[in-house]
C-alpha cells in the first residue's frame, strides 16, 4: 500500500519497510487536534458572520477572538500566516523526517524496527522468542485505517512495536512475522501429530482444513516457510465479520473503509473447523453483574448502608468513590470483553475484543506456560466460567484499559472452556476420552486427584473439598500437572509439563504442624499460581518424585527431539 | 525418621560450609545491634514517657531476632543440595521447608557472588536462575573454589539438555 513493494525472494528476507505515511499524523494526533481546537475557537465568530447577521451573532453572547480583531487591527495579518505556515511546515518536515526514519524489517531470525533521528534506536525481537503478535487499534486509529502491530517478546517490556500500518498491511505483516517464527522455531512448537513417544493421534482440527470458501479464504493457510504472497492487501487480508465470515463481493473504497472499521480479525478458516468461540453481549453484561468485583463493590456499598444507619449518616459519602470503582470497573470489563471472539489460526490461537479500541492477540503455539480456569460463586448457577493464561511476554503490571490482560476467555459455559483449553495446550484435539477427564476436573467430584490431607481443613476451611493435584498423561510428552482448589472461587489450573521451570515440595509452619506440605510447580511470572496446599505428607513426597521425573523425562524427550529436528540446513541455512 | 531419607535415599545432601554460619550469626546480631540503637534513641529523643507498649514491642522484636540469630546453625546445616542424574535438588529452611527440583535444561544463567563478609571466610554465594523468579535456588557459604567448579558443572550439564522455555 505504501511501502516497498514486499520481496517475494529469498522467503524470509524482507527489505527494510517504511510505516503508514500518515502514521506521524496519529502519533502526534492529540497535538494537532489542540491546535485545531484553538483555531476554530478563534474563528467561530468569523465563520458564523459569513452565513448569520451580526445581531444573531451578538445574540450569542461577547465575543471571545480578540486575538484574531487585534491581529487585524495591528495589520499582521500577513505575518501570523506566514509563522504559522513556518511552524506547520517544520512539523510537517520533522513528521516527514520521523517517518524516514522509522522502519522496520521481518528477517529470518528477527523482528526488527529502527526510529529516531537524534536517538537512533534499533530494536531486535529474535523469532523463536516472540511470544505474541498483538494488532490494536484505537477509536482514532479505526477511524483513520490504521493498525499498531505489536511483538511481544519473552521478558519484561521487550517488546517491538510498529506504528502505525495500514490495517490490512498490518494484518499480512503479522501473518509474515507468524511464519516466520513457525518456520525458525519449528521444533518449538508442539504439533500435536509429531508426538515423540509414538502416541501418534490424528488431528482433524489442528491442521488447516482446506478451505473451500472464497479464494482470499485459502491464503490463510499457506505451507510453513512460504510467506504470503505479494498482492493485492484487500485479497491477501480481507476484513471479516464477527460470524467470523469474510465481507463477500468487491467493495468501493468508501466500503472498504468501513468494513476495515469494522473488521473482526477473526481468522476465516476457523469457521470452517469451528474453531470459533464468541461471547453474547448480554452474558457478558449478566457475567460482570455476577462477578466477584461487583459482590465485593455491592458488599462495600450493604456496608456504608449500615454504617450510615447505626453510625453517623456522614458514612453515605462514602458512596462516591465506591460507586466510581463501580462504573470503571463495569466500563473496563465491559470494554475488554465486547465482541469477543477466540479462533484457532493456522500458526496460532488468535484472541480480540474490544468496543471503541480493539486489540487481537495471536499467540503461537506452544506458548501457552499454564491454564487457569475460574468460577466465582455468582456464575455457579450458570455454569459459567472464565480463562486466563500465564505466557512469557506478558508483564503482571501490564493494566491498559484495552489490554485483554491475559484473559482468552471472559465467560463462557463448559462447552467453550473446553474447547478454548483443546485449542491453548493442543489437549485433547476433539478425543473424547481426554475431553471427558478435563470436563471431570472442572465440574466432576475429584476422581484420580490426590486430594487434601486428613487435617487440612484447618488451612483450606470450604476448599478442602475440592482440593486435589494430578499428573495427566504422564506417560506422553502432552502431560499436564492439574490443580483444582476453591470454594468461594473454584479454579482448574493446568500446566504443561513441559513448561515447568521447578518444582517445589514446601513445609511451611502451620502445614508442618498439621503433617501437611505444599506442592508447587515454578512457571514464567505470570498471574496464575501452581500450587496445591494441604497435602498429606507422605502423599505430598510421592507426588513430588513423581512430578520431578516426568518433568525431566518430558523436557529431555525435548530436548531430544529438537536436536534431532533442528539440523543445520532446516534450522539455519533453510532460512538465510 | 523419613525426614533425613527422603528425597534422596541413595545419595548424600551435599552442604554448604559451616563456617557460612558465623556469618550469617554476625549479620542477625548486627541487625540486633540496629534495632537497639534505634530503641536508645526513641527513647532519649522523645520529651515525654512512651507508653508500656513501645518498651514490649521493641523487647520482643529484640528476642525474636536473638532466637533468630541462635538458630543460624541449626539453620545453615539445613542448606542442602544434590546433583542428581537430570536435575539439581534442592533444600533449605527448617520453619519454612522447601524442597525444589530443577531440571538442569531450565538452567539460563548461574550467578557467583561475593559480598565483602563472605570474601573473608573466603566463602562465595551461588544462585541458579530459571525462568521463573519463583525458583529462588539459592546456595549461600559455599567455599569459593568449590562455587567455582560447581558452576562450570553445572553449565556444562545444561549445555547437554539444554532445552526451550
């Protein structure tokens, strides 16, 4: 669209690429508004004696503009345009100079970006690191066509971002940055069908089905280690609604626009293989009603009643700040989960939402270092539950009104939880056997966990039921370390094995009283803890030997397989 | 008991020197020290009588860090570690037990340091950093030459299986 045309030899070697020429413009968008504003303010009066008689305009009230009457009394007419042709000019330049400068390039190790003129900055996020490829969108930035395309990286803050593309260049950048990083971290990857201890499975949806839709459709599931082809954007990239179905027909430019604004991003092949899970408005409204933040807010709110009853009727004031912890938090969560839609890509597992701003988030495969399932008390009747994940890019502080905060799920009934669990850690993949076990975990009376030991209700109290660890699948290299705990808020967590950093077998105090002990299995940070309290001691320690050996058995079968796979002319020289 | 067997029947805990215990006694009473300065000194400085409550909080805050300090031995012998086949075990804590295992393929980096009390012992602290900030592998009063070796060791382990994130 406005860059160098995209290489198309050698593969994964693209040029240097400039952003969106109009990038500058959103950037220092809320500059320019204020200056705009200050013009108009001035000229109102102007503008309006043009099309009203002066006794309209005087109807209104004094008018303000001095500035602009003083201007012209003083003849300086000539000299204020002149400066502020000077000072738009040397905006405009910078902006052009600052445009310039920024670049960026996919290459076959690396994202990379360069901008500044005075501060050059250059920015490398190696492939086989990248953790998510996020697109977000302001309200503005909708308006205007543009995208932020965003690479996140393990590690706090390290992150590469290009502002701002066109939305579909954006998109089929993110697509070039997603093959690569499947080609160079192949081995990475966990394809369910290359299972190293023979357990071979077939995978009806984890490949990409041919698609028989539309032509624009089956661009979306090129062979690894071929880049989308050079082209059209408007074919390569084709909007999409929120049925997860690509705008039909060709489309005006005007039409074009809109349906870029109201683009879902929601892959199309996953339609096919219904890999697409949404969320209801009105569920999403009746989930946050229900939540625990809005318990804790209303039991806050019961409690200023009283106090205002019994005490002095001074503790009303109070109502204010709990009723604007209130609206933010109905605003943000209603906001974050609008339109939500999770699909499974060809490369990964895209997840968006958003009302005003949207943010998609495509998070390789492989990615995903646990799985926490939640259910407050008020969605139990319901049977909704909500899903977050722990991945290594994201940071806990991360908290932007538009960020989905590692959410992959707002709220959803079982159906949707398992699915999105099959899709996130390739579990399962449409077997019933194992789609059963994780249903069971979640909602089913604990068969085949260790539970809590014979004292622990004096540390668990109401969750002491629930209470249970598991080892699933130990024998494969799929195998997960599973927690169920909770009363008030039961959870599921799940861990891939393979992810484990350690494992820890704890005896705090009150626990080594009661002849109990902790398990816990270390991951990236992150917001969900692997930890199981109240275990019996002795059960604890074989749980424990258990837990260490699969975890070496599974990270070495590993380790194994991508020193057998990752050989030179694949992992290197394929790609240079 | 059980509690000297497991996890490891068949090897030794390896220890960290015992010497590392007097420094870990000098720094609890150095900490003592403070807490009695700073009590000297709310007590001198201020004009009027405190209250009974400040003498009993600073007298047991005191008492409490002395236990503390007492048990640096007690505390030091439980610092423990083996090099087991495919990970490195790990122990410490009696109030607070902690049992970890690390796969030697999640090692990313090993870590020698040597404050100025331990360089005199001529003692070194060896930290074995993951991913996770949570596995906090932490061999504090090893003697110098043998953090040294053990490092390398232990680099030389995860170069062989070395494994993703």
């Amino acid at each position: 669209m406005t860059a160098d045309p995209i290489a198309p030899e050698p593969p994964l070697e693209l040029p240097w690429r400039r952003l969106h020429p109009l990038s500058p413009l959103l950037r220092g968008g809320l500059f320019l508004l204020v200056v705009a504003g200050i013009i108009v303010a001035n000229l109102r009066d102007r503008v309006f004696e043009v099309f009203f008689p002066s006794d309209v305009i005087d109807a209104m009230g004094p008018n303000e503009s001095d500035l602009i009457d003083y201007i012209v009394a003083e003849r300086l007419v000539i000299w204020v345009l002149l400066g502020l042709l000077l000072v738009i000019g040397i905006i405009v330049g910078i902006s052009w100079l600052a445009w310039r400068f920024s670049t960026f390039r996919i290459t076959g190790e690396a994202v990379e970006s360069r901008r500044g003129i005075l501060f050059r900055q250059h920015r490398r996020a190696p492939l086989e690191r990248i953790q998510s490829v996020n697109l977000q969108r302001s309200l503005l930035a909708r308006i205007v066509g543009l995208t932020e395309v965003e690479v996140q990286t393990a590690g706090q803050g390290g992150k590469v971002s290009l502002q701002y593309l066109g939305h579909r260049e954006a998109k089929l950048v993110r697509e070039q940055i997603l093959l690569a990083a499947a080609a160079a971290g192949a081995p990475a990857t966990l394809a369910p069908d290359i299972d190293s201890t023979g357990d071979a499975q077939p995978a009806p949806t984890s490949t990409p089905a041919p698609v028989p839709a539309t032509d624009s459709a089956t661009e979306f599931a090129p062979a690894p280690a071929q880049p989308a082809q050079p082209g059209n954007p408007a074919e390569l990239a084709p909007a999409v609604d929120f049925a997860g179905q690509v705008y039909g027909g060709t489309a005006s430019v005007l039409d074009g626009r809109l349906r870029d604004l109201a683009d879902f991003d929601i892959d199309p092949s996953a339609r096919e293989t219904g890999m697409l899970i949404k969320v209801p408005v009105t569920r999403l409204i009746a989930s946050i009603l229900l939540g625990s933040e809005m318990l804790a807010v209303v039991v806050i709110a019961l409690a200023i009643v009283a106090a205002s009853i019994w005490g002095s009727p001074m503790a009303l004031a109070g109502f204010l700040p709990v009723g604007l912890v209130m609206v933010s938090l109905l605003i943000s969560q209603f906001n974050r989960g609008f339109n939500f839609a999770l699909s499974r890509a060809a490369d990964g597992v895209r997840v968006g939402a958003g009302l005003t701003a949207t943010m998609t988030e495509t998070i390789p495969f492989g990615r995903v270092h646990a799985v926490e399932a939640l259910q407050p008390i008020g969605w139990r009747p319901f049977g909704w539950w909500k899903v977050r994940i722990t991945t290594a890019g994201h940071s806990v502080a991360q908290g932007g009104q538009n960020k989905l905060q590692n959410t992959v799920l707002p709220v959803g009934r079982i159906d949707d939880v398992l699915r999105v669990v099959e899709t996130l850690l390739h579990e399962g993949d449409g077997r019933e056997d194992r789609r059963a076990a994780l249903s069971e975990a979640l909602v089913g009376d604990g068969t085949g966990f260790v539970g809590a030991g014979r004292r622990a209700a004096w540390l668990l109290w109401f969750g002491t039921r629930r209470a249970g660890i598991r080892i699933e699948d130990a024998e494969s290299t799929h195998a997960s370390l599973r927690v169920r705990r909770g009363w008030f808020t039961r959870t599921l967590v799940i861990m891939p094995i393979q992810r484990a950093q350690s494992v820890q077998l704890g005896r705090p105090f009150a626990h080594h009283l009661l002849g109990l002990a902790t398990l816990q299995a270390h991951t990236v940070l992150g917001p969900i803890r692997v930890q199981m309290r109240g275990v019996d001691l002795e059960q604890a320690r074989v749980v424990f030997d258990r837990l260490a050996g699969t975890v070496v058995r599974v990270q070495s079968d590993e380790s194994h397989w991508r020193r057998g796979t990752a050989s030179p002319n694949v992992g290197e020289a394929g790609l240079e | 008991m059980t509690d000297t067997e497991w996890p490891t029947p068949t090897e030794t805990w390896q220890r960290v020197s015992p010497k590392f215990a007097w420094a870990d006694l000098a720094l609890n009473l150095l900490l003592v020290l403070v807490v009695g300065v700073v009590y000297l000194l709310v007590t001198t400085l201020s004009d009027e009588r405190l209250p009974l409550v400040v003498h009993l909080v600073f007298a047991g805050v005191v008492l409490v860090m002395l236990i503390n300090a007492v048990f640096a031995f007690r505390r030091v012998k439980a610092i423990g570690y083996v090099l087991r086949e495919d990970d490195l075990l790990f122990r410490r804590g009696i109030m607070f037990e902690r049992v970890i295992a690390v796969p030697y393929g999640r090692l990313q980096l090993v870590d020698v340091t040597r404050g100025p009390l331990l360089r005199a012992l001529g003692l070194a602290t060896l930290k074995f950093v993951t991913a996770s900030v949570a596995t906090g592998v932490n061999l504090p009063g090893l003697p110098a030459a043998e953090a040294e070796a053990l490092r390398d060791r232990l680099v030389e382990l995860a170069e062989t299986r070395r494994s993703g994130l």
